[in-house]
C-alpha cells in the first residue's frame, strides 16, 4: 500500500504517537497543517478539536485482515469520545516508507548522534550505524555531539574524513548549546528518527529540542565508556518548530540484514564509482575480482569487508533456515562476529523424560516377575 493515494475528506486523521499495549495514542490533524511534496500531511498543535490526543483501538476488522498499526503511521479515526478522549481506527492510510528497527511508519530522515569524546569515536562502530541508515533508504544526517571536548584541528580532522565518507556532519554541544538551533532547522516540520549508541547523548539533545520532555538521562560507564540503555520505547515527540521527533532503544551493534550484493551501494564514497564505471563482472562482490570498478583505494575499504562477511553469514544463515535437513546452525560470538557449527542430532541427545523412565523399569520388573 505504500505510495498509494487515499481521500480522506470529511473525515477525522491523525498520526500515531506511540503503541501502549493494545492502544494506540493518536495525535490528531489540525487546520494548520504543513503540506508536503512526499508526505501529504504534517500535522502541528492546533485547537481545532476538544483534545488534540486521543487514546485508540483498533478496529476488529483490522485486526482480522492482519493490518499492523505502527508508530508514526497515518490513520482515520470514527467515533470520537471527547470527554473521555477516545476513539478508534479504522483505517490505516499508504506507507511512504517504514522502518523495521525501530517499527516506524513513513519518516522523512534519520538523524544518527555519536559523540567525538567521551565515549570515543569508534570508526567501525559509525560506519555500521551508517550502513544500517543507509539501508532504509531516507536521507542521513549526522551529529557529533561534544564538539567542545576537542580542538578545533582534531574537529576539522574529523569533518574532512568523514567528507571523504560522503558526509558532512554538524559538529554540535548540547552542553554549551553550540549548533543545537542547527539541528532544530533541519527537524522542522519533519519525521526524523534520532538513533546512536547509548551514551552519546541523544537524549539530552531531546531534552534540549522539546523542554517539556523530560526524558532521562544515562551516565556513560566508567570502565567501557558505554552508555547505559536508558530509552525503552519507541515514541513521537511533537516539536514547538514543527515536525514529529522519534526517540529509539539505545543499542550499541545494529544489525546488517542486507545481501552481499546490496551492500556495496550503501557505502556513498563507493556508490560515487560505481555510478561513472561498472565492473567485469555483473556478481562482482568488490574484493579480489578482476576490473573491479570499486577498487581497495578508499579508507573504508576495510569495513566494507568485514561488513561483507556479515552479510554472508546473514545469507547462509537464512539458506540453512529455508533447509530443514540442514547440518549446521549460526552461532554469535559476540562483537559482530558469527560462525557455523554442527547441528546435533534431533531427539538423540534429549534427556529421557521420567514417565519413560518409570515405564522402562515397570517394563523390566514385569519381566523379571515372569
């Protein structure tokens, strides 16, 4: 249903703010609404109706054809409670995009925060949230947060090798406030998913951009200098500028769920070659083949094959899944790394059960008696 074009005139739409068990928060569009070439509607506060919220169901007709209400999705709403702030859906509107970690519905950009200190700048770990960004296939932004922990050389050391990436980030302190209106203008009036490793300060960056907020705030661990997981849900924040703002569970190794062959075309700096050259071969995986258009020459070039070897192992993890008869089973080791080991033989090592234990001895008593 995604990029279809439904007419809701006459009828009650709103957006789904957040998924609390089987209710469905839904904030309601307002005569001020902010149209938009992609996204037919961005809703803003408004007076329009009683209460700008309401508390819904979903209709049981939904829930039989097997329609899924996700956070951020765009919905029509019949019988409105407004004393009680009720109501329900009845119909879930085209998906301009959706992302499935986190289970968010149509988002214009994500907004990836890492800090340039404390915790440190771990080069791999951005080039898999990257990666993973990329995936989705809305645009990227990305934040360093406490720009003021480093000069100003180490800071422009920074920003010309992640230009080299494809990026350009905006260098930001949400302590000092430096840049933070930066960051306000390019979320206005716009779905943005906010995403990073704990600890880097996404949080305080919500707590800066909507004071109403008050979400809590983690401390980085002395010994790993880690964020501690302190965002449990997904959830819509309305921002004063406009725009809907989507916190995420903090988590340090997002998982990369591509082919080996989709793999390359999320890396800017390579995607650049292959859109003026192609290579040799139509299955070239750009590591040892011959007229490869991709080449070693660039810094990243190392991430992509280690990169590449997850996405193997994600692909032959999912062909042994498709083979019942299959000999071998996936296996993490933790810090990315996976491997294969042997499968053990169905029912051969399960521990017999005391029933059969007690039957086996009733069976030998019996034939000793005889």
């Amino acid at each position: 249903m995604k990029g279809d074009t439904v007419s809701t005139a006459g009828q009650l739409v709103g957006t789904v703010l957040a998924v609390q068990a089987n209710f469905y928060r839904v904030q309601l569009d307002g005569e001020q609404g902010i149209e938009n070439k992609e996204f037919d509607f961005i809703p803003v506060h408004s007076t329009q109706y009683p209460v700008p919220n309401l508390l819904c169901t979903r209709r049981t007709r939904l829930k039989k054809i097997g329609q899924q209400v996700m956070v951020g999705d765009r919905v029509i709403v019949e019988e409105p409670d407004w004393p009680g702030g009720r109501g329900a859906i009845a119909e879930v509107l085209p998906r301009q995009s959706e992302l499935d970690r986190p289970a968010i519905a149509n988002v214009h950009q994500i907004l990836l925060v890492f800090a340039v200190a404390y915790p440190p700048l771990e080069p791999v770990q951005l080039s898999r949230f990257l990666i993973k960004a990329e995936s989705t296939g809305v645009d990227v932004l990305l934040c360093l947060n406490k720009c003021d922990l480093i000069s100003p050389q180490e800071q422009q050391e920074i920003s010309d090798r992640l230009f080299a990436w494809g990026y350009k980030p905006l260098f930001i302190s949400i302590q000092n406030q430096i840049n933070i209106h930066q960051v306000d203008k390019y979320l206005s009036n716009k779905i943005t998913v906010i995403a990073g490793p704990s600890g880097v300060g996404k949080s305080s960056l919500i707590n800066g951009l909507i004071p109403d907020v008050n979400l809590r705030v983690g401390e980085v661990s002395g010994k790993l200098a880690r964020g501690r997981h302190t965002t449990r849900h997904v959830e819509l924040f309305e921002m004063p500028s406009g725009g809907l703002l989507a916190d995420t569970p903090g988590f340090n190794q997002p998982d990369l769920d591509c082919s080996p062959e989709e793999l390359i075309y999320y890396f800017p700096e390579a995607r650049t070659r292959l859109e003026v050259a192609s290579c040799r071969f139509s299955n070239c995986l750009h590591r040892d083949e011959p007229d490869c258009a991709v080449g070693s020459d660039w810094e990243r070039y190392d991430h992509y094959l280690e990169f590449l070897d997850d996405a193997i192992a994600y692909q032959n993890y999912l062909k042994q899944q498709a083979d019942p008869e299959s000999t071998l089973k996936l296996k993490s080791k933790g810090h990315g790394q996976n491997q294969y080991e042997p499968k053990l033989e169905s029912k051969k090592y399960r521990r017999v059960s005391r029933r059969v234990q007690m039957q086996n001895l009733q069976d030998l008593y019996t034939e000793s008696e005889e």
